[in-house]
C-alpha cells in the first residue's frame, strides 16, 4: 500500500511507510462510551407513581352487561352471534342497543370490534368507517379473546 520514498539502500532511520491500523483508541473510546450509556440509562428511566383508588366488586345480585361485540370473518361480518351484513350494520348494532339498554343512546354506548387474522385491511377499515358515518364513536379494538 505505501512505497518508500529516496535512495535504494535506506538507513537504519528509516521507518517507512506503515499501513496497519491501530483500532486501539476506537476500542477505548466505545468503552468509554458503553460504560456512560449503562449509567445514565438506568436514571433516565422514570417511574410515575399514581394514587389509584381500589377496584371495587359490583354488589351480588347486579347484572353486568355483556359488551357488544362485531366480529369480523372472512365468511361475513356478525353483531354477536347474529350475521348483518355492511349495510345493515348500523341498524341492526342500534336496535342491539336499544334492547340492551333502552336508556342510553345508542351512539354513546361502546361498541368492541374484532377481526379475524385473515380478513383484508380494507374491510376492517370499511367496518370502522361505517360506524364513523353513523355516528358511533366509541369503538374499542380487541386483539385478544375475551
């Protein structure tokens, strides 16, 4: 990689060219900078202490409602266990709400969704905007069984 420059013969003061790398200081400089990281990592994680008040049991004998669910499959969509279908959805999730419970509007209760791992984003999303149109807001993603 390096030639030697001047007469033949060389003395013995001649050092010549030297084309290794000395990766010693880069060496000590990452170790340095490892040794910062692994102490200053541990005080910048902040833990945030919260006063949570205490989950408190409904009194026996209450009926807890079961949420409204959508499914969707790749064989149809389902309110429940009852098939609909995109157009009906909408009428078909307000009259579920209004059997469930007559007193809230239907637009104000929650409704959850679930999608199958095969059905296409496009439909998940037609689902979400049909609801968005009819005024549903309150929409829950469920990526687990319940």
């Amino acid at each position: 990689m390096g030639a030697k420059v001047g007469g033949g013969g060389g003395s013995k003061f001649d050092l010549g060219q030297n084309a290794d790398m000395n990766v010693t200081p880069f060496v000590d400089v990452m170790l340095v900078l490892l040794i910062i990281f692994m102490v200053s990592i541990p005080a910048a994680t902040v833990s945030i202490k919260l006063d949570l008040p205490p989950a408190i049991p409904p009194p026996p004998g209450t009926v807890v409602k079961e949420p409204t669910l959508i499914n969707i499959q790749r064989g149809g969509l389902f309110i429940g266990d009852q098939p609909t279908a995109l157009e009906r959805l909408a009428g078909d999730l307000t009259a579920q709400f209004q059997r469930d419970d007559p007193n809230t509007p239907p637009t104000e209760q929650r409704v959850y969704i679930r999608a199958d791992r095969d059905v296409r984003y496009g439909d998940f999303m037609a689902v979400m905007n049909d609801l968005q149109g009819n005024g549903f807001y309150q929409v829950a993603l469920i990526n687990e069984e319940l």
